[in-house]
C-alpha cells in the first residue's frame, strides 16, 4: 500500500504541518489573557522566553507546552498516516511534516512571516519523531545550561549535536535530515544571540537582562 509516498500524502503532511506550526500560541495566550501583545514586550519575539517577560509564568508555560506540542502533532497525525507502511516511508513523512511545522513557527502566515526563534518547537518535533534524540538533546540542553547559565548557548549546542543523536540512536536518515534541517535554522535565528556570544556580551540565566536572550 505504501510502496512509496504519493503526492496527497506528501503535501497533506507539507501544508497541514506549516499550518499547524504556524499558530502563534504566544500571541494567543498574552491576548486571552489579558497580557497585551507580546510583540510589544521586551524583544517582541513570540517564544515563551518573552512572554515571560510580561510577569505571567502561567502563559509562558502554556506558550511552551503550545509550541512544543504543535510540533509533536505534527509528527504524530504523520505517522498514524503512514502506520501501514514501511520504516523508511514513514520516516519521510514524519520528518517533512515536522520540518514543515518547525518553518511555520519560525515563518508563520498569520503574523507576516515573523515567528519565533523554534528552540521549543524544535524540542517538541524531535521527541514525537524519535523521543530518544529528543531526549539526549534536552539533556544537552540542560548540561550547557547548567555549565554556562546561557540560554541561547544551550539551545545551539543542543541543536547542532541533534543531528549526531540521530544516528548514534539508529533512526532512519530522514529523521537526520529534519533534525539537520531545523538545527540551521535556529542558527539562522539566533545570530543576534551568536554575535553577542562572540563578543561576550550574551546575558546568563538567572543575571542582568540588558540584551535580549
């Protein structure tokens, strides 16, 4: 039945993917409540990192869990598409639906294009398509954080040995390749963060906040 993907399927999980990805969960939550714009707030990024910047952890969380959890579903409704079918079928689809869902939060229609910086939804799309990269990245994530209190440095370390995780775990290729994928993108989004980092200047978790992580 699945000798291969057909084209309805491929962009069924392309588009419904972007879309998914693309529901601004932070604008959404600071707006139902009661919070403002968190475009008007400090950076004026969607992330949870900035809406925690209005005072309310509970919308933060729910920004958290959102965008997380969007990337998840993504890769989820991908795979009960294709559970018929065989590994490496099922892999293309769940790693084009989830790169899909990690472009729309980083470019989302809704909102002109200016979405988020994806550390969250990247986290989120990994553990759904293969939970022990997601979870050998998190503890990355976690060590770096812990060692260096810098956020962004975290994020970016996590990001660039996902793809590793990958194949030290023995998941298939297209896993590799989404994970390659979203790991230059936040690279890409997190060059204001890079260039501070290079000059020393990025704020450590927990101190002064006078540049936005």
């Amino acid at each position: 039945m699945f000798e291969s993907l057909n084209l309805v399927l491929t962009a069924a999980a392309v588009i419904g993917g972007y879309l998914l990805g693309s529901i601004p969960f932070g604008v959404i939550a600071t707006k139902l409540g009661g919070a403002g714009d968190v475009r008007s707030i400090g950076s004026g990024n969607i992330g949870a990192t900035n809406v925690l910047r209005t005072g309310r952890k509970d919308l933060a969380l729910i920004t958290l869990l959102g965008d997380g959890g969007k990337g998840a579903v993504a890769v989820f409704l991908a795979w009960l598409a294709t559970r018929d079918a065989d590994v490496e079928v099922q892999a293309t689809l769940t790693a084009l639906a989830g790169a899909s869902a990690f472009l729309g939060h980083l470019f989302p229609v809704w909102l002109g294009f200016k979405g988020g910086k994806g550390v969250a939804t990247f986290f989120g799309t990994l553990l759904a398509a293969a939970w022990p990269v997601g979870l050998l990245a998190g503890a990355t994530w976690l060590v770096v954080a812990f060692l260096f209190r810098i956020s962004s440095l975290a994020a970016l370390v996590a990001a660039a040995l996902a793809p590793v995780f990958v194949f030290l775990v023995g998941r298939p290729e297209p896993i590799a390749l989404m994970a390659f994928f979203m790991a230059i993108l936040i690279y890409v989004r997190h060059a204001p963060n890079i260039r501070r980092l290079l000059k020393g200047e990025e704020p450590r978790i927990g101190g002064s906040k006078k540049a936005d992580a």
